[in-house]
C-alpha cells in the first residue's frame, strides 16, 4: 500500500515537471495555482517571442550554438521543431540582434527551468503536507 | 490570413538593432521579466498590490546594480587608459 502510494507520488512529480516543461506555467495550474501560471505563461512565452523577433528563428540552432540550444530548449520540447527549421541555415543572423535573440530566448528558457524547478517542489511539498509527513 | 502570414513572416529575418548606446535599453525588458518570474515563485500568496511592490523593488534593485557596476568598471577602465 505504502509502496504504491510513493509510485503514484512519483508519477505526479514527474507529471508536473513534465507539464511545467511543456507549457510554461502549466505545473502551476496542475498544483491549481491559476494566477502563477498565467504570469509566467504570459511573461517567458513574451520574452522568448521577443528574443525570436528581434533576432528571427536563426537563433534557434543546435548544431552552431548548441549551449544556447540547451537553454533555449528549456522553454518547450517545441523549441526542438524551430530548431529542426532553422537548422539547415536557412535563416542567417548576425551581430548584436543574434545576441540579444540568443540571450532573451536563452534566458527565458532558464527561467522556465527555475519554474519547473520549483513546480517539482512544491508538488512535494503538498503531498508531503497532506500525508502529514 | 494575410495578418498571420505577415506575423510569421516578421519572425524569419532578423531586426536591424545598431551596435550603440541606446541598444543597452534591451537590458530593461530582460530585467523586468526576470524580475517577475522571480517574484511568481517565491511569494507565498500573489495579490495585485503585493507582487506589483515586490516586483518593482528588484527591479530597481537589479537596475541600480547593472548602473553601479557600470560606473565603476568605466572608471576603472578609464584610470587605466589615463
């Protein structure tokens, strides 16, 4: 019994960071803490939009950047598309709008990191609260 | 359909963005988001009033730091070039 109590608490972590992943802020609305989610749903889909105008999807390449690659898929595993188009070099980008492109989409892919993060625990968090441990 | 293709479009060739002073104002948007991610996962409870003070008090704080630690690198490297 206690043995599938822990399995299902383990499957609801993984769910979370996994949904925190997949839509930023969506962990939150799991965990039913709307006004989370809509903050950071509107203010990393925002910064990452803005790193991808100013620097156009170009920016999003795993094999000539890969450490911002990294970062940048943190955001989304949807991020893996854009950089599956962009990778033939089709979208050429140089100079300073490359380098604010990378860091406003890099960035606001750490950010998703720290809120997956944070997801995660307070999921433990809860669960630990409500078994009374 | 126009408008969307127009949108996507605008996403496929970069900016121009000049090498200059005013481009360090990218800074400020960053900062402001940073800010408020920040600030969405350490409140305990999130009201209007509260996280708009908090949120506003690092980012000012993190603009001020940014400013500080330019001066004094441009001092700095002004006292070494002189």
């Amino acid at each position: 019994m206690e043995r599938r109590s822990k399995e299902n608490h383990a499957l609801f972590l993984l769910t979370a960071g996994l949904l925190a992943w997949l839509i930023p802020g969506a962990g939150y609305f799991l965990l039913k803490e709307k006004k989370r989610a809509v903050i950071i749903f509107a203010t990393i889909t925002l910064t990452f939009c803005t790193g991808l105008y100013v620097g156009s999807i170009g920016v999003i390449d795993p094999v000539a950047s890969k450490p911002w690659y990294v970062a940048q898929i943190m955001n989304s595993p949807m991020v893996a598309i854009l950089g599956h188009i962009s990778a033939g070099g089709g979208f050429p980008v140089y100079g300073r709008p490359n380098e604010v492109g990378h860091i406003y989409t890099g960035i606001a892919g750490l950010l998703n990191l720290l809120c997956i993060v944070n997801t995660v625990y307070l999921a433990h968090q809860r669960r630990a609260e409500r078994s009374g441990d | 359909m126009a408008a969307v293709a127009f949108v996507i479009a605008s996403f496929t060739a970069p900016q121009e963005l000049g090498t200059n002073p005013q481009s360090m104002f990218m800074l400020l948007p960053l900062t402001a988001a940073i800010a408020v991610i920040y600030k969405a996962t350490k409140l305990p409870t999130i009201t209007a009033g509260n996280f708009i003070k908090e949120t506003t008090a690092l980012f000012g704080s993190i603009v001020i730091f940014i400013i500080i630690t330019a001066l004094t690198l441009y001092t700095l490297a002004w006292l070494i070039t002189q």
